[in-house]
C-alpha cells in the first residue's frame, strides 16, 4: 500500500512540475484559415497574449485549405505535448465530419478542446427584394416559391448553412448559388444577381450603412453591438434561428491534463483584456471564453444542431 501512495504521490508530482515548467519551449498555434481572416486575427491576438503571459513564443502558422481540414489535420497528427495548438472554428471543431466523406482526422478522437475564445452573429442581407423587415421577407418568399436565390461562401459554410435552418424552419423555398467564398458572393448580392445572403456582420456593415443592402436580422440572442438598430431573431420571436460563427483553441487529443488546464486559465484572461476585447469587438465578436469541459459541451451542441440541418439540405464540401 505504501508504494502506491508512493506511486501516486510521485505522479501529482510530476503533473504539477509539468504545468508549471510549460512551455519550456516555442508553441505553434495553427490557424487554418488565411492570413488577414478572422480566425487569423484572434489567433494572433490569443498568441501575443500567451506569449506575454507564458513567457515563450507563441508561432502563428497559416495551413490553409479544405474548409480548415488541412490544418486541423496537421494538428490532429501531432505529437500530444501541447506545442501544437489549432484555432478552430465551426468547420473543423464541429461540422465537417458532416459535410466531407474523406477526412484525415476525427475532430472528436483526435482534437481536444481548450477554450472557446469569442462567437459572432450573422447579419440577413437582401437586395431588390420588396421586403421592410424581416417578417415581410418571409411573406414575401413564400409568395414567390423558387424566385429568390441567395448566395454563399461555399457549400456546408455558415452562411448556407444557417440559410438552410431559416428554409427549414419557416418553409421556405429559395435557390442556394455556393460561391468560392466571400468576395465573389457578396459581389453578386450588390449586383442584384441574388438577392439574400448571410455574413457576419462587419463583412457587410459598411455596404447597409450606404443603403445599398438591407439588413433585416441578426442570428443571435441578443443585438449586435456594432448593429444596434438591427433587430435579433430572438426578439422577433424565432429564438431557435440562433446562429453563431465561433472560434476555439484546441490541441492534440493526449495532451496532458495539466497543459490543458493552463493552457485555458490563461485563454480565458487573455481574452479578457481590455485590449483583446476590443480588437474582437472591431470584428463583430463577444469575448466568451470557457472551461475545456465547457467547450466540449457547445461543441457536442453545435454537432447535433447541424448534423440535422446538414442531412436535410443534403449539403456536401467534397
């Protein structure tokens, strides 16, 4: 008996003493999206935060491709000693086991959640549409079955995504045209060449602000700070239209416990700085950060809401 408390106690130890000696090197913080983007930005901004706070440096590294899955796989096949960090988003965490047929990795086996760092609501936007508010664009849908197109940044992101909740959710019928990403989408909307689209909402701020879109609600609980006059779908009465794009860190399944646990303590005072919170508020995200117990929890949550959303519009990425 004695040498199992022995054992046990030498194993606290030695827990303890890792915690505290990480990192005793540089950390890679994998963002699979481009340089510039929004995931990029929180990266960075978590990374110089860490760094000051940990001590040692903390290396944004772009790995773009595949809706985020080049990354994420990078980070799914690393060793699990927490060098290799990723900052996840939707797709990667939670989605794309949905969409794609083929991928490298398995987000729930191989990834392990750390902290959920901020999440935005999208902004509805429509153009040459006879619709005032949001209501009135339903009535209006649904009296012109098929003659409505919207765009989006890809088949399975959030953008058609949350398009397809709406349709289902009000019985909707309206034509999707998947665009190779943001840029080309919103191009068209201002055309005329579709008519409704969703995005988070600075992406299309300035162009509502200069009336040539018309912003009718915004998917979340509550109203956006930088939208305040937009209404939220929860106060137009469909709460379950909740529609948040987030972003997460993560690190390799193995990794050890007490890395996880620091890793996330000092996540959640990153994020709140006066200054981090700041730079996200100029993106249009909410600060959260979470516990990883807490993570798994929304991620848990953000699968099963989807997955259903996904195998009813058939919606593929390969």
């Amino acid at each position: 008996m004695a040498r199992v408390f022995a054992f046990v106690a030498l194993f606290v130890v030695s827990a303890l003493a890792g915690a505290q000696g990480y990192p005793a090197k540089p950390v890679k913080v994998v963002v699979p999206y481009p340089a510039g983007s929004t995931p990029d930005i929180v990266g960075r901004t978590l990374s110089n935060k860490l760094q000051e706070s940990l001590g040692q440096p903390f290396v944004v590294e772009n790995r773009t491709g595949a809706g985020g899955n080049i990354g994420a796989e990078a980070v799914a096949k690393a060793a699990p000693d927490g060098y290799t960090l990723l900052i996840g988003i939707n797709g990667p965490a939670a989605i794309n086991k949905f969409l794609y047929k083929n991928l490298g990795y398995d987000s729930d086996r191989d990834l392990l959640p750390i902290s959920l760092l901020a999440s935005a609501p999208q902004l509805l936007v429509v153009n040459g549409v006879e619709a005032g508010d949001f209501k009135s664009f339903l009535q209006y849908v649904k009296g012109h079955p098929g003659k409505i197109s919207y765009g989006s940044a890809g088949s399975g992101s959030a953008s058609h995504l949350t398009m397809e909740l709406l349709k289902s959710d009000a019985r909707l019928f309206m034509v999707h045209i998947p665009y190779r990403g943001f840029p080309p989408a919103l191009t068209d909307l201002l055309a005329g060449n579709i008519q409704a689209m969703f995005a988070i909402v600075p992406a299309v701020l300035p162009q509502v602000k200069a009336g040539k879109l018309k912003a009718l609600a915004v998917t979340g609980l509550k109203r956006s700070a930088l939208a305040a006059d937009i209404p939220s779908v929860a106060e137009l009465g469909y709460p379950q239209l909740e529609s948040l794009a987030w972003i997460g860190l993560l690190a390799t399944a193995g990794t050890p416990p007490e890395v996880v646990q620091k890793l996330s303590a000092e996540s959640m005072k990153a994020m709140h700085a006066a200054d981090a919170r700041e730079a996200l508020g100029k993106q249009g995200f909410d600060v959260v950060g979470s516990t990883p117990a807490e993570f798994s929890r929304w991620i848990k949550a953000e699968a099963g809401k989807w997955s259903k959303v996904i195998k009813a519009s058939g919606a593929t990425a390969d």
